[in-house]
C-alpha cells in the first residue's frame, strides 16, 4: 500500500466514513442533487469518532503511529524551523553513516548542530539509510560534531528516531555497544546545552547514544524504551505477537515518561499525528525548543552540567543498605 493511502488498523472506520463521504459528493456533482444534509451528518460522524478513537489510544496504538510512513522524520523539521542546515559527513575513523546525520544549522536566528537518526521513504532511501538504525560510525560521526559544537558553543539539538542501533556483524565487529558507550560518557561531560527530541521511535542504546541531553523532549505519539516491544515480547513471551502486551507493561508512552521524570515536556501533536500537519508539529516543537535553550543559554557551563548530573543521578528507583532512593 502507498504511504499516501496508508491507513492503521483501529483507524480503518474513518477510512469507510470517508469514503462514504466522497461517493456522497460525487453523487451531488454528477447528478446535481442537494445532499448537504447527508453530507452533514457524515463529517459530523467523522469528527465524533476521531475523537473517540485518538482519545482513547493504547499504547500499541501509539507506537503503530510513531512509525507511520508518513509520519516527519527529522530533516522534515529541521527544514521547516531551521534555514542553513549543512550536513557535514564521516567519523574520520571509517566512513559515513546516513542513518545517523548532522551539520549546523540557523535556528531562531541562532547557530546550532543538528544530530539527527534518519529514515527512508522509499525502498531506495530506506536502504540507503539503514531503516533508521545507525552504525558505529554514525555514533562517532555524531560525537566529533558534538565536540565540534562544544568548541565553537553551539547548542546541540539531538532527533531521536530509531528502533534501535543495528545489530549486524559489521557493527558488532566495529564495536557499536563501545562507540554508544563513549556517547553516553561524553554527552555527560558536553560543555554546551543538549536537547534531544523524539519524534518517532526511540528504541534502545541506539537511542539513548545521542540522548543523554541537558532536556528531553517527545511527541505525544512517540516512544522511548528500552527495548521495541516486538524484541520485549519475544524474549519475556516467545512470541513477538504479544507486542501490545508488552508495549503496555513498557511504560513507553510519552504521558507515562513524563511522569516518570525520563522525558521533561510532551509535545502535542496535530489531531490524528504528526503527519497530518507537519507544519503545525513543526510550529509547536519550535517554540518548546526555543523555551528551553532560552533556559539553558542562561546557565554557566558549570551550572549547565551539574543539573544535567542531577537529571541522570535521580532517574528510576534504587536499593542501597535496605533503604529504598527515587
């Protein structure tokens, strides 16, 4: 099915009233009959049941959205909010990584480096960029433009949307779990403000490996786990059918990682998702964006990474010498 067309299971109601609704305009024009009343009552039924199927999503249903193929994928918003952006290529240690992009940019009149996982559109594009999952190099390749930036203080915005780093032998043998480790260690230490914003999928270390940031931020129909929920229900179930059970137990959901402390703003997104209007995601993401780099420039560096200490050191939940810490 063309992505165009696309339509998700528990969206499939809408697609039939919306049929109806086009064949009840095209009776009105070829036959030149008044069927504003039934037009009418259509769209008003379209308009009730989006409401009642978005506002009630699962959280399997979330993630089915987060992955929509037309859904933005990060260089459709650096296009709409920022102006310049030059993609700069390489680790300088063995090649380059087009699952994993970045290069300055202007945003809000203000220079910046834009990190970025990138998936394809089409089958072409989707090869050429891995599906999203990056390799060593690309995390090398993001870590020398982060050091970069850090050199030049230029604020770091990070887009986070990938299932997950790829686990293929190449990547074993070029050791992905070390150059993600090094990420996790040297965006700690980054003298220069980080935000990371999850606008699809946010899978695994391949995830966390450009999201130890000074703020995260996720749109309402993304998600940050661990694991995908197919990996969860393999391993704790045997059967990757259960992805929505496990997507439930996950906790992966936006509203539930803000709560939680892992995530610090839900963005909201056009009714229906992000790829119904990705201008208007665009505007809104924007203008949180601007909130907190506004917050973020005001803090000394050493200001800067003690509260990105204290961000990380108080996530989750511990047990030391039978007393139990948040």
């Amino acid at each position: 099915m063309e992505a165009t067309s696309y339509t998700l299971e528990f969206e499939k109601p809408l697609r039939e009233l919306s049929a109806q609704l086009e064949q009840l305009r095209k009776q009105s024009i070829e036959n030149n009959l008044d069927l504003g009343k039934e037009i009418a009552a259509i769209e008003k039924k379209i308009v009730a049941t989006q409401r009642e199927i978005y506002s009630s999503l699962t959280p399997w249903q979330r993630v089915q959205i987060a992955r929509h193929p037309r859904r933005p994928y990060a260089l459709d918003y650096v296009a709409l909010m920022c102006t310049g952006f030059t993609e700069l290529h390489g680790d300088r240690q063995f090649g380059d990584d087009r699952a994993l992009i970045g290069g300055t940019a202007f945003f809000d009149g203000q220079a910046v480096m834009i990190i970025a996982q990138q998936k394809g559109r089409d089958t072409k594009e989707k090869i050429a960029r891995n599906f999203g999952m990056p390799q060593p190099e690309g995390y090398r390749k993001a870590l020398r433009l982060m050091k970069l930036a850090e050199k030049f203080n230029l604020p770091v915005l990070t887009f986070i949307d990938t299932p997950g780093a790829y686990p293929g032998l190449g990547s074993e043998e070029r050791h992905v779990s070390e150059a993600i480790a090094v990420n996790l260690r040297e965006m700690a230490l980054l003298g220069t403000p980080t935000i990371s914003i999850v606008v699809g999928e946010g899978g695994s270390g391949g995830a966390l490996g450009i999201g130890v940031t000074d703020r995260v931020l996720i749109f309402d129909n993304s998600y940050y786990s661990v694991i995908s929920p197919e990996g969860c229900a393999a391993i704790l179930w045997k059967d990757p059918v259960a992805a929505p059970k496990a997507a439930e137990a996950l906790k992966l959901n936006a509203d539930v990682l803000e709560k939680l402390g892992v995530v610090d703003e839900v963005i909201p997104e056009p009714f229906g998702g992000a790829h119904n209007d990705a201008a208007q995601a665009a505007a809104t993401l924007k203008y949180a964006i601007q909130k907190h780099l506004n917050d973020l420039r005001a803090l000394p560096v050493s200001r800067l990474l003690d509260t990105r200490y204290e961000r990380y050191r108080h996530l989750g939940v511990y047990q030391e010498d039978g007393a139990v810490h948040a």
